[in-house]
C-alpha cells in the first residue's frame, strides 16, 4: 500500500482539488481493501447461517414427525384402554345383574 503524504509549506499555492483527490485516493488505498475483506467475511457468515437455518428447518420437521408419531401411538394406547375399561364396566354390570336376580 502506497502511503499518500501531504505536505503544506505556508505560503504555497495548493489547489484544493488536488488535496481533495489525495485524501480520496488515500482513502481508497487503506478503506477499500479492508472494505472487500469485510464483504468477504460477511458473505461467508451468510453461508453458515444459511446452513444453519436449514439444519433447524431440518430438525423442526424431523421433531414435528416424531411427535405426530408419539401423538397416534397415545391415541392407539388410550382408545385401546377405554375399550378395556368399557368392557369391565359391561362385566360389572353382568355380573350385579346376577347378583340381583
């Protein structure tokens, strides 16, 4: 990188524009580098997250399948208990329906 040196002698004639163009070039010389390295850097962050949130768009739909599953296994085990419970309340019914008779 070039180092850009102003010098100002009192009393000499510097025109403005010319100050103007070194500070700007100046400016380019040091800033737009780092500029790019940062564009660089953040394009590589947008890479990870973007893969990140597809690993957890991943994740969610595997957990929502999972608890669907877990969901109709509970539902099978519980209509299958009311089912025996239901057929012991016939049985206690059949079996005072006998005593009473």
């Amino acid at each position: 990188m070039a180092a850009h040196v102003i010098s100002y002698r009192p009393g000499a004639n510097i025109p403005i524009m010319g100050v103007v163009e070194e500070v700007h070039q100046a400016l380019q010389d040091i800033v737009a580098p780092e500029l790019r390295e940062i564009k660089t850097r953040l394009d590589g962050l947008e890479k990870r997250i973007d893969s990140v949130d597809r690993r957890i768009d991943g994740l969610g739909q595997q957990l929502r399948e999972e608890l669907r599953g877990m969901r109709d296994e509970i539902l099978t085990a519980t209509r299958s208990h009311q089912a025996q419970v239901q057929d012991l309340r016939d049985r206690v019914i059949r079996l005072e329906d006998r005593q009473t008779h």
